[in-house]
C-alpha cells in the first residue's frame, strides 16, 4: 500500500529520502483480504457441517461461533475496504507524507519547507511519528493550501509544528529516515530530539 524510496540519492549523491503512498500497490491489501473472506466462508462451512452432527447443546454454541466468526470477517473486511478507498483517493501532492531532501523537507500534502525554515525536528522513539517545529509559522500556514496541508500544520503548548504520521510504512525505513535526518541536521547545528 506504501511505497517508501527511501534511501535514494540527490543530484550530488547525497541521501534523501521519499514516503509517498502509491495506489496501485493497493492490489496486496486486496488480495489479502479476497484470502481472508474464503477462508472465513470455509470456515463457517465447516462449523455448520460439524454443527449437523453434534449434540444439541453444542450445535448453539458451535452456531454462535460462527456468527462471531462472520461478524470479525466483515468487520475486517469493511476496515481495509476504507483503508483501500482512502488509499486510492490520494494521488498527486495528497499521496506525499514526507520527502527529504538536500534543499527542503515536503510535508503531508506537498508543503514545502525550506532547511531554513525549521527551527526543529522531534522523531518518536519507534519512529512513527515527526515532528517539525516551524521558525516562521504565520509564513507556513499562509501557504497551506487542500486539506493534508492544513490539517498537517498543528500547535502544542504554543509551539507550532508540521506534523507527519509515518507509521504504515516499514520499521526499517523509518530508521534509515531518522539517521538521515540526523546527518542533515548535525552541519545546521541542530539535532534530532525525541517526541514527547
């Protein structure tokens, strides 16, 4: 459903990094969850036909397992169908969730921020969520434009930040991420610290 490119290289070799939704590898999820509705209906299948030959006080309890087994197939099942739609509906700068490179970091809904206008960066310890605290606010928010960009933009305890869930995408790439940024921060004087 993702597709991290991360770690790639800028025109001079340095790093960058790219976590950016990509629709068409929504086939997985849907395959998978085409897998999971047989097996459910095989399963309930089964329990009837063993429901059939069993006693009467378990033949209501085997009745019960597989309604319960039928309610969590379609509970699943309505879940990734709108994790798929969802997916689906983000093309162009809606599919972005981060993009790191030598000149600036593209934010949720293809926001650009300038190196120099970020006054932080704060990465949770399992990598998940980034925060990036803005030098200029007012500047950044005026430029916000769709509804990723906005609702991107956020403010706690009066410090104004760029917020980036990265958690649908691979462990590993989220840690090459965060080694990244270090090595872009550490020549601004700055460091990575950790979310609160």
């Amino acid at each position: 459903m993702t597709d991290a490119l991360s770690p790639g290289t800028t025109g001079d070799g340095r790093p960058s990094a790219s976590f950016v939704v990509d629709p068409s590898r929504t086939r997985r999820w849907v395959r998978g969850l085409t897998a999971v509705t047989l097996l459910a209906i095989v399963l309930a299948g089964g329990c009837v036909a063993y429901a059939r030959v069993a006693s009467p006080s378990d033949q209501i309890e085997t009745l019960l397992g597989i309604a319960a087994g039928v309610a969590a197939a379609i509970a699943l099942a309505c879940v990734v169908a709108l994790v798929v739609i969802g997916a689906r509906r983000r093309v162009g700068d809606d599919a972005i969730d981060l993009v790191v490179t030598e000149d600036a970091i593209i934010g949720p809904g293809g926001i650009r921020l300038d190196w120099f206008e970020i006054a932080g960066i704060q990465m949770s310890d399992d990598d998940a969520r980034l925060r990036i605290q803005l030098a200029d606010p007012r500047g950044t928010s005026d430029r916000a434009e769709g509804r990723r960009q906005t609702a991107a933009l956020r403010t706690d305890d009066a410090t104004p930040y760029l917020g980036v869930d990265l958690a649908r995408y691979p462990a590993a790439e989220r840690a090459e991420l965060r080694a990244l940024l270090g090595d872009e921060l550490a020549p601004r004087g700055q460091r990575l610290g950790p979310l609160p």
